[in-house]
C-alpha cells in the first residue's frame, strides 16, 4: 500500500488480491520470518531502555513529570531502532520481494550487501529515527498517563488493573503515535524499497515528501494507515498486556 498502491491505483482489497494472484496466499506472510526474528529485541530492548531512562529522570519520590515520560520513551524508541534496524531493512526488502527472488533471509542479506554496501543496511535510518521518537515518546507516555488516571479515578490498583484496562490503555496509545509519526514511516519504507521497484535514481527524504504532497496532497502522506493500524494497534495492545503480567509474574514494581 505504501510503496505500489498510488501508481496502480490500488485499495487494500486490491492490493491484497494482487498479492494472493502474484504469489499465492504465502505471499501475505512474505518477510514474517524476519519481522519475527527483530520484534522480540527491539520490544525487549525498547521496554529494557524505557525503565532505564525513566530511573535517570525520576526524582526521590520515583515521579516523573509528562515531558520526562515523552523523553524516556523516545530515548528508548530510538536506541532500540538504532540497534535493530538492519532488520527493518530486510524485512521491507523480502516483503516487497517477488515470488522466488529471494532463498531466504540469508539471501536477501547478501544480496542488499553485494548491490549496495553495508550502508544498505542503514537505508531509511534518518526519517525512521525522526519517525520512531515522537511515536515511541507518545505510546509509552500516553500508556502510563491514561493507564494512572484511569486507575486515580475509578479506585484502582495501578498495579493490577486488570487486562481489559491494559489492552484499552495499549489501543490507545498506539493510536496516538501512529498518528504523530506515520508520515515518516511511509517515507522510511518508499526509502527502503526504492532499490526494490527500481524506480530510478534514489530521491532523498525531503524530496519524498514533497513528490507525495504534490502528486496525492496531505491525505497520500497516511497512504496504508487503514492496514497499518489493522496490524499495529492488535500487536502494541497485547505487547503491553504482556508487558504488564509479566512485571507482576517476576514481582517487579510497576512504576
């Protein structure tokens, strides 16, 4: 949707129908592999640095104003994408990758490697980065704001609230940064794809910005938001609810 939907004129049914006709319904869960193998450090390294960078910022009492929550949370957004992105890279690379062009994950890293560099690998960083710290910084701080105020006013432990409090709170939050950050992931993955479609000489991201607004206006800028919130807001939602009874199951404190 975000790289091929504008020129082929293409919805999410399209866009789905043209994946199962190229390359079978496989197709759907082409790059998964890797989209797996990076989500567990780069969640677990997110929530390690989260606590970490909280402790820096909390004063004798363990309370941190909102700003200093926006912070932690962006430190951690960035520090975790930083450390993963490689990843990223090649899980875009396979996903939008025909039918038989790579044999594997190996494959694609060789390949990225041998036509590009190592610096391949980094392809997308800068509006990643710009994209990752407002969107980091606004989950994990409307999270706990929404999750303290809704247990402030309906008498509730902060510690336990339950997993429907945990999945709403998560919903909502991931909401709230998608909608601050997705501009920069649209133009992080077209970055990322460009050697893919072959789509002629690389174009920086200032300039991506300014082909989506001329050619689609403000609206082309949420290209496959509809589908991306499909996947994300479920995947954040019940990565916190996890999050939560497994800080309660290990014992530590949910401040």
């Amino acid at each position: 949707m975000q790289v091929l939907a504008p020129k082929k004129r293409q919805n999410l049914f399209r866009s789905w129908t043209a994946m199962v006709v190229e390359g079978g319904h496989r197709s759907l869960w082409r790059g998964n592999g890797m989209n797996v193998a990076k989500i567990a450090p780069e969640t677990g390294i997110k929530f390690l640095a989260y606590d970490q960078y909280k402790k820096l910022f909390e004063d004798g009492q363990n309370k941190l104003d909102l700003h200093h929550r926006f912070l932690a949370g962006s430190l951690a957004g960035a520090t975790a994408q930083t450390i993963i992105y490689p990843m990223e890279v090649l899980k875009t690379r396979l996903a939008m990758g025909y039918t038989g062009q790579y044999h594997g994950i190996n494959d694609c890293l060789r390949y990225v490697i041998k036509h590009g560099g190592w610096r391949a690998l980094y392809t997308g960083y800068l509006p990643n980065l710009l994209g990752i710290i407002p969107y980091a910084g606004i989950e994990l701080t409307v999270y706990e704001t929404v999750k303290k105020a809704y247990c402030q006013k309906y008498n509730q432990d902060p510690k336990n609230p339950g997993v429907i409090v945990h999945l709403g709170c998560g919903t909502f939050s991931s909401t709230c940064g998608q909608l601050g950050s997705y501009p920069l992931a649209l133009v992080r993955t077209k970055m990322q794809a460009h050697d893919v479609i072959r789509d002629g000489a690389k174009v920086a991201m200032h300039k991506y910005f300014h082909i989506i607004l001329q050619d689609e206006g403000f609206i082309g800028l949420y290209r496959g938001f509809a589908a991306n919130s499909m996947k994300v807001v479920p995947a954040v939602s019940i990565s916190f609810v996890i999050y939560e009874q497994m800080k309660r199951i290990l014992g530590l404190n949910s401040n």
